[in-house]
C-alpha cells in the first residue's frame, strides 16, 4: 500500500508525506500547516480563506476531514491547499460542468421521444 501522499499548494514547492505516520486528520493539519507556513489557518473556525481537500483514487474531491481518519489514509491520491480563488474557480467549473450534464440529459430524453 502506498502511504506517500502529495501535498501541493499554488505559489510552493509541493512536498510528500507519510499519512499513515499520523494518528488523526489533528495531527495531519498540524504538520501540513507548519509545512507551508500557514499555522493556525486550515481549522481557522472564523475562516481563514484557505480550504484543505484532498483528491481521492476516483478523482473525487472532498474536505479533509469529511471521511472517518482509516478510509481516509486508504483512498487519499492527493492533499491540496486550496485559496479562496482557488475554491471559487471550482465552484463556478462545477456549476457549469453541472449545467452540461444537465442540457445532456434534457436533449437525450427529447431525443429518445420521451417528454420533460
């Protein structure tokens, strides 16, 4: 099993790290925020800007913290650092990747004779 996972963020020089030498996501943060320089700000609960997710085998991308700490260290590909900029380009992709879908299905049910 391959524990070295990638941890990027924009404007840095990404760095690799053992997820399976952490006993909890507290930890992780902790280590990943001294790493980059960001003490103190992904767990900010007045909201720092910054976003801690992670990419998993099936390209999902998810909050840091969202899965139980063991599913975590086994579907983990990837952590990112993402800036408030950051999240809203995704937000705004994500919206109209959804709108795509959305028109896809409308004109394959219209095609298909069937109605709205």
């Amino acid at each position: 099993m391959r524990t070295y996972t990638k941890v990027q963020k924009t404007g840095s020089v990404g760095r690799s790290i053992d997820v399976t030498s952490f006993k909890n996501y507290e930890e992780l943060c902790s280590a990943i925020e001294c790493m980059f320089g960001l003490e103190g700000l992904l767990n900010d609960p007045r909201g720092s800007g910054w976003k801690f997710v992670y990419v998993d085998y099936g390209n999902v991308v998810l909050l840091v913290g969202d899965d139980p700490w063991e599913e975590f260290v086994g579907c983990v590909g990837c952590i990112r650092i993402l800036s408030t900029t950051e999240v809203w380009q995704m937000s705004e992709e994500g919206m109209k990747l959804l709108n795509s879908a959305a028109m896809q299905g409308i004109n394959g049910t219209m095609s298909e004779g069937g109605r709205l």
